[in-house]
C-alpha cells in the first residue's frame, strides 16, 4: 500500500500532516495528505510505495512531535455491516496475505463521536481477534515482538486497517498516555507537565534532572496545576500569576507567590533549573 495513518490531537491535523510530510522529504519520499478538520487524524498517500515502506522503516516514530501513532494501511476504508463486522476485516487481511501478527488493536480517533465507539472496540476486539488466529493472519498467543494489526474505527460500519512494528511505534492504546488525575492537584492541566516529564525525560534521568531541592519558575501558576508536579517532587518553585494560588499548594512552604507579568518576569538568581509556561 502507498498509505500511511498518522493519529493526532483533534485540531491538529494541519501540524500533524506538515510534520510528516516534511519528515518524508528528508527521506525523499512524497505524497499528498488527505485531512478533515478536527477528526484527529491524517492519511498520506504516497506516489511510491517502496519508498514509503523504507521511510516507515527506517525514520524513528518518537521523533515526531504531532503524530501519535502511524500504521501502513493494508486497505481503503472497510465496510462494515452490523450484522457482521468481522467478515470484511477478515477478508481484507487474508487478500494483504497478512500473517503472523502478535496483538490487534481495535482504536478510534480521539473525537467526542470517536469516543463513542470505544464501548463497540472492547466489543469487537475479542471475537475477530479470534478469527484471525483461525485464519492464520495472527499469532495463536500474543508476541509483543510481533507485527501489531490495527482496526480503526471511522464509524460503527466503517474502518481502515493497518499495520505497525512494536520497534518503531506507540505502545500506547491510539498512541494516548492514560494518567490518573491526582485529587489533591488544583486543576487538570497538571496532567499535561507530567506527560511531558515522562515522554521527554529518560526515566534513568529522573534523580539528576528531577531531583529535590531544585530551583523552578512556573509562568502563569495559577491555580497551580504545572506547580503542583513541581512541588512533588519537593522543588522550591516560584509561581507568576495574577490569580489566586490553591492554598494547599501554598501552605508547603514550597511555594513563593508573586502576582507580577509572566512575560515580563526575570528570576532574581541565576540558579533556576526548570522554567514552564502555560501562558497563552
């Protein structure tokens, strides 16, 4: 196939195809992106299919910064009849000749409407997992070393299939990192630091890079969201806003307040090791 599916955040979809096809170019591979607003995710279509075979191969999917997950569609979009979704799945990898594949993934884009489907994915997951091991096209046990088949949902009657490699894809169900909200943060928003700690800092870097006693700057604090992972990890931090401060956060003694302009604030020392912004 001459067709790569790249998962993105729903809104991003422009970033999400300009990132690709400028990683492709590197790799003098070219194509054209198709695209919908706000449907999270985008299809490149390639004018050579070898060469997007080696692209895929050879570029190392956590360099992308937009895209979520990428697979090698294996057909154009499925029909998929209620009354017997698996058949055309079925169908189309035995006609791809697909074989020995390790694990399937049964996703959907990461829209409201999407999301409705997750209910009809866990559903749908076990019964063609079963149909294909029967048919040969995937693995009697599961091999996480093993090609992954993908099965994404469009609709409840309609879908790609793909495939990924587990050495150059997301591990993660449609390429999302799941945290759990911690009750005692002051806002969601703290999620998003702690995504960013895990993804960009190596876990063996933890102790050096995320380490007690450090000095941070948080721009446009308030009401402490991005503070709170700082303040964890027992870091001295100073919070720039003009709102309020969660008094939970204040009263450990980690945090000093000054409600002065983010974009014009400048530390008084220079011995500030983490600075984060979340100012628009």
């Amino acid at each position: 196939m001459k067709q790569l599916l790249v998962y993105c955040r729903a809104g991003f979809e422009k970033e999400a195809a300009a990132e690709l096809q400028d990683q492709a170019a590197a790799f003098a591979v070219f194509g054209f992106c198709k695209l919908k607003a706000n449907s999270a995710f985008v299809i490149f279509e390639a004018y050579d299919s070898e060469a997007l075979q080696r692209f895929y191969r050879d570029f190392d999917f956590h360099h992308f910064i937009f895209i979520r997950q990428w697979l090698l569609l294996q057909s154009g979009e499925l029909e998929l009849p209620a009354q017997d979704r698996i058949a055309p799945v079925l169908q189309a990898a035995l006609a791809e000749e697909l074989s020995g594949c390790g694990s399937l993934r049964v996703e959907f884009p990461d829209t409201n409407d999407g999301k409705m489907l997750s209910t009809l994915a866990r559903k749908l997951t076990v019964p063609l997992r079963q149909s294909l091991r029967q048919a040969g096209v995937m693995l009697q046990k599961e091999h996480k070393r093993a090609p992954v088949l993908h099965l994404f949902l469009l609709s409840g009657t309609s879908g790609y299939l793909g495939l990924s490699y587990p050495e150059n894809n997301s591990a993660l169900e449609n390429g999302i990192m799941r945290l759990k909200f911690p009750p005692e943060a002051p806002s969601r928003s703290t999620l998003k630091l702690e995504e960013a700690f895990i993804t960009f800092i190596p876990k063996d870097e933890w102790e050096t890079r995320l380490s007690p006693g450090m000095q941070a700057v948080d721009l446009g604090a308030c009401p402490g969201g991005w503070t709170y992972q700082l303040v964890k990890r027992s870091m001295m931090v100073t919070a720039i806003d003009n709102g309020p401060m969660a008094e939970s956060l204040m009263e450990t003694g980690q945090v000093k307040h000054l409600m002065v302009d983010g974009f014009k604030f400048v530390p008084a020392k220079k011995n500030v090791y983490w600075l984060v912004c979340d100012m628009i």
